[in-house]
C-alpha cells in the first residue's frame, strides 16, 4: 500500500450487529468534515458464546460489506473478525498506521458514550499517540463530569475539526453529530417482532436479513416488507 500522506483514513470499531443508518452517517460526516480518504469500518470479534445462533461473524461482515457498496471511499477491515480473540482497539490502531503510513491523518471515531470509559480502555494513551479521536455527541449524550480523565482530555487536547489535518494524531474534536435515533439492539427487536426496518438501515442490509432470516425474521404473510 502507498505510504503516504494521502491515505488520511477513519477507523469506526462497532458490533455492527446489524449496521445500520446510525454508524453510516456517523462515519460520513467524520469522513466529508475531515476529508478524509477513507473510512473503514472494523466489526469487532464477539465471543461464540456471546453471539444470537443466528448473527455469525460472517453475517455481520458481509452485512458491513453491503452497506459500504457505492459508498465512496468506505471499506470494511476484517482484522479484527478473523482474530480469535477479542482485539484491543489499540491494536487495531497500530495495525492501520502500519499500513498507512507514520505522516498520514488517522481519525478514531466513536460516540460520546463510548469516550466517557476511554480512560478505562487497555493502553489508551498509545491510542492518542497514534490516532485523533472524533467523538459524535447526541443529544441525550451527558459530558465526562469535571473530575474524569475524559474532561481533563478535553481540556487539552479539544480542537476545531480543521486542526485534526495538522497532524497525523493526538488530538479530540467533538463533533455535534446528525441525531439519529436508530440502534442494533432497537433494530433486532424490532425485527423479531414483525415491524419493518426499512429506511433505518440500507436496503441492501435489509434484504441480506430477509434472506438469511435474522433476528427471528419470518416472512410468512409479508409480502410488503
Ligand atoms: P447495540 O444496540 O447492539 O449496542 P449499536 O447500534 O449501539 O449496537 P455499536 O456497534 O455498538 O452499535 O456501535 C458502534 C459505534 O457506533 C459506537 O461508537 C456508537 O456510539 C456509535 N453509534 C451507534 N448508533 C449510533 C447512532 N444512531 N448515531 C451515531 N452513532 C451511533
């Protein structure tokens, strides 16, 4: 792969469990406000035991694989999927610089809720030395309290968007994102419970469920869906 500069990428981890509307759109804005090269999108392992009998590895990614079809610039990275065990996202960090290169911008892109625990995470301050954080706040999102790493983080290393292509990383932008109110664990009831998801996640998904039957879809008089 070319080691340059112009490989400004985006890394969003997820379940994806399905992928849906939600993540895409979190991805986009970070990738158009930043202009980045590209996005890959990284299914993370989900033990066995963990896991729906229905909603294999395999589905998710290639659900992650539909959803990026036509979308400029978006990929999925199987890295962590095909791992037998759970991988740090530091890790999954270090495995992308090494493919794009020291000079290029690397964007970790995550909702606020997630980097309210970044101080707990496994080697966090080597994720700020590799990579910038984009973190999406929602309404509803609560800030980190004045007495967390997360707020003294902010304090520091907060900038404009802008200042994110400054740099390869080490720096946090908080993005005021789309509100969407869509999630995986909303969708999969849904969906067992016989209510059309359609427009919530993309089409392409949508069928890939219909076929495979997830999340206890049952096409018995559903010619509608
Ligand atoms: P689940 O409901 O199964 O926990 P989820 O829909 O929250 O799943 P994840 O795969 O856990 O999806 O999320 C991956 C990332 O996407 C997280 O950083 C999360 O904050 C973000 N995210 C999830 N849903 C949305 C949404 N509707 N809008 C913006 N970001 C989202």
């Amino acid at each position: 792969m070319d080691k340059s500069a112009s490989n400004a990428t985006g890394v969003l981890g997820g379940t994806f469990d399905p992928i849906h509307t939600g993540h895409l759109r979190l991805a986009w804005e970070a990738k158009s406000r930043l202009s980045l090269d590209f996005v890959r999108l990284v299914p993370c392992h989900v033990p066995t035991h963990r896991e729906s009998p229905d909603t294999t590895a395999k589905h998710r990614l290639t659900m992650a694989e539909l959803a990026c079809i036509g979308v400029p610039g978006f990929e999925v990275d199987n890295w962590e999927i095909t791992r037998n065990d759970p991988s740090y996202s530091v890790s999954t960090l270090l495995h992308v610089r090494e493919q794009i290169g020291d000079a290029a911008q690397l964007v970790f892109i995550m909702g606020m809720d997630a980097f309210n625990q970044f101080s707990n995470w496994h080697e966090w301050q080597t994720i700020l030395t590799v990579a910038h954080l984009w973190v999406a706040h929602r309404p509803g999102n609560k800030l980190p309290e004045d007495d967390t790493t997360e707020y003294q983080l902010l304090q520091q290393l907060q900038c404009p968007a802008d200042e994110l292509k400054t740099c390869p990383a080490g720096k946090i932008h908080v993005h005021e994102t789309t509100a969407l109110d869509i999630s995986a664990t909303k969708l999969r009831q849904q969906i067992a419970e016989g209510i059309t998801p359609r427009f919530l996640l993309p089409d392409a998904v949508w069928a890939y469920i219909q076929q495979n039957k997830l999340y206890g879809y049952r096409n018995e008089n559903r010619s509608n869906d």
